[in-house]
C-alpha cells in the first residue's frame, strides 16, 4: 500500500522509483492492519489507494480475490507488474457498488480531501455486512514537518496553508463522519507513531511534499528545503543522525450493517 490518491488539483505526483526509495516503509508499517482485515480466501476485497501493490499482493497471499485502486498511472503500472487487478480510479468517485466483502485502506485517505464522498463511495462499494479496516493520518500528523514547510513559504510571500494538500480528522470527527453514512464503527484511534525515515528528510520533501515545493519557484527550491531541513533538525533528527517523522495515525475499523435499510 502507497500513500498515493491525490484530489484532482492535487499537483503531487508519485515515481515509481522515489517512491521506492523514500517510500517502502508505508506498505511495512501498514502490516498490522492486515491483522484487522483478517482477509479470507474466497473474499472480495477492495485496496483503496493501492499504490505500487506491495500491501495488495500480502491481502491476494491470503487467497482473497483483491482489486487495487489508486489515482496514480505510475502507481498502478507499478502494481500491475506485480499481476495484481489494479485500477486508476479516483477514491473520492468510487464506481463499485456492493461487490466487496472488505475494503482496507492505509495511509491514502488523508490524499482526499472530500472525505464524504470516499466515505459515500466506500460505503456503496461494500455488501450489507461487509468491513472496513482503515489508516491514515489523523490530526496532529507531520505538525511539524507541515509547520516548518507553510513558515518557509509564508516567509516566502508565498500562501503555505493553502498549499497544504492533506487532511488529518481526529477520531470524533471522523467517527461521525462515518455514522452519517451509516457505518457501524468499532473502533477508531489516534495512534503516534514517531516514524523513522530511510534518508534525508529532504528525500521526504521530495516525496510526499510536492505540493510545497512547485508552489515555490524553481531558483529559491534548494534554500526552501535547506531552511525546512535546519528548521526541522533540532526536532526530528536524533543523535544518530537518523530523521524521525512525526506522524500520528487515524486507526478504524468499521462495517455496513447486514441488515441496514438504505
Ligand atoms: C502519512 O502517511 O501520514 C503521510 C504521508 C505523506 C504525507 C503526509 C502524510
């Protein structure tokens, strides 16, 4: 699983190759929500925001008929050499109506903004009785690596907040969200997750904050990430040198009632 499913206007953009480099740990530390999703051989499973598959392929070792879907070409090119069923399609216009019996999604979520619509759409595509197992970021997530990325724009002249391209609910409002529409939530969680990073936090920069660095001209690039970079060194680097992320994940797990009448 990737952490790829950008709104349309969302200008990031997901490589293959980067994202393999600075990327890999997403699908690793989303390993324990395929404990929750238990998934059956037989079953009918919905991946939203697949990525490059590497989560989607451990849900097919299970036996589980898996469909991948994410908003990246690259991404899901990417799966598709994995033999995966992967799709580009948009997680906040989902096409599928009942034909999972789960859908897991992990760290793709906070990518989508009209956070009704992926909940309508998840909504539409379970069978009465089917589960959602689901992480992504949640409030509080990369406050500080966000912070430091809208202070260098804003010292820029340059709107940072409105660059900011993600969206991190905390549990009440999330939950809620979620009853609206009718799912039955057993459980939802902040969980701070300190997350090491395999390089640079440049290398993060580079990743998973494009929206940032094309909103800054392309001369003053190197000195926005070199003033993020020292801003952010006293708090997220450790005496080894390593770059510590300080995320905080939105954890659920929910289900559309068997017996639900809409
Ligand atoms: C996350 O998984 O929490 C995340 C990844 C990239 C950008 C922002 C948040």
């Amino acid at each position: 699983m990737a952490s790829s499913n950008a709104a349309p206007g969302n200008v990031q953009r997901w490589l293959p190759d980067r994202y393999a480099a600075h990327g890999r740990f997403v699908a690793e530390l989303g390993e324990p929500l395929l404990v929750l999703l238990d998934p059956r051989p037989g079953e009918r499973i919905l991946d939203l925001g697949c990525g490059d598959g590497a989560l989607t392929m451990k849900i097919a070792g299970a036996g589980a008929a898996v469909v991948g879907v994410d908003a990246s070409a690259e991404q899901i090119a990417a799966a598709r050499t994995l033999g995966l069923d992967a799709r580009v399609a948009d997680g906040q216009a989902l096409p599928f109506d009942r034909e999972f019996d789960a859908i897991l999604t992990n760290a793709a979520l906070h990518w989508m903004k009209d956070a009704d619509a992926v909940i309508d759409g998840m909504w539409r595509a379970l069978r009465p009785g089917g589960r959602l197992v689901g992480e992504m970021g949640g409030q509080g997530n990369v406050e500080k690596i966000g912070g430091a990325l809208v202070a260098a724009m804003d010292r820029r002249g340059l709107d940072g907040r409105a660059a900011f391209p993600w969206y991190f609910p905390g549990p009440d409002e999330y939950r809620s969200r979620l009853e609206s529409r009718g799912f039955e939530v057993s459980c939802i969680e902040l969980i701070p997750r300190p997350t090491p990073l395999p390089a640079d936090i440049g290398g993060w920069f580079e990743t998973f904050g494009e929206a940032f660095l094309l909103a800054v001209p392309e001369s003053e690039r190197a000195a926005f990430i070199e003033e993020a970079r020292e801003a952010l060194r006293p708090a997220l680097q450790d005496a080894t040198g390593a770059w510590i992320a300080d995320y905080v994940r939105l954890r659920f797990t929910a289900a559309r009632p068997a017996d639900e009448a809409r």
